[in-house]
C-alpha cells in the first residue's frame, strides 16, 4: 500500500509533467527549413511559396533579419497572392485586395486578416512554428 507522503509526491511530478507538455507540444510543431533550399529567400526582398507539412506558405525575407509567413491566398476569393516589392504589400491579382506584412487588409474586398505564421531567422536557416 502506497502511503500519503509518497502518493503527493507522485501526484506533484504528475502535474509538473501536465503542466509542460503544451509547451513541449508547441515546441514539437516548430521546424527548420534551411535558407538553401529557398534560394529567393537568402536576401532581403526575396519571397516565395514553399508547401511545408502538406500547406502552402507565403514567405517574405522582410530585412536581413527579418522573414514574415504568412497564408498565400486571399481571403477575398482564395486566389493566389503576390508579394510587391516596391510597395511592400501583398496583392490579389483577381480582385486588387492589398495586405500589409503582417497581413492585415489594406484595401477590400477582401475584410480578413490573413493567417500568419511565427517565423524567424536563425542562422543559415527559418524557424517556422505552425502552431
């Protein structure tokens, strides 16, 4: 028979291991994508669609230091976004919406934000979390 100072003791790792496991899951859901195998992402500027875990992502090297991920269809219709350059803004081909980089609407139709992503540079590499 197992007696009440041990039973606390078991129920106190039980909830400590409870406790982080959301974070050890949201960890489980972060992912390396090396700059290498995304060349148009190695310089400030550059943007591309990768399909990373079965869905497509909108990447924009921002700065040097900074990449944004962000989904790549309008929330208008679903058609195809393109980054600008120039203007620093994502555009709809089909309906002219405009999205900022953090992919908040600049001008409609479209009236949702789009989904972003947390993504950051490290290295030689982008740290994605899909979480």
């Amino acid at each position: 028979m197992i007696d009440r100072r041990s039973f606390i003791r078991f129920l106190g790792i039980l909830l400590g291991i409870l406790m982080t496991l959301p974070a050890r899951l949201a960890r489980a859901k972060s992912l390396a994508i090396p700059l290498a195998k995304a060349k148009k992402l190695e310089k400030a500027g550059g943007s591309m669609v990768l399909k990373v875990k079965g869905q497509q992502i909108l990447f924009i090297r921002e700065t040097e230091e900074t990449i944004r991920a962000l989904d790549p269809l309008c929330t208008h219709k679903g058609c195809a976004l393109v980054y600008n350059r120039e203007t620093k803004r994502i555009d709809c081909p089909c309906h002219q919406s405009v999205f900022n980089l953090e992919g908040g609407v600049v001008k409609g139709p479209a009236s949702k934000h789009l989904k972003a992503y947390d993504a950051k540079l490290d290295g030689d590499r982008i740290v994605l979390s899909l979480g």
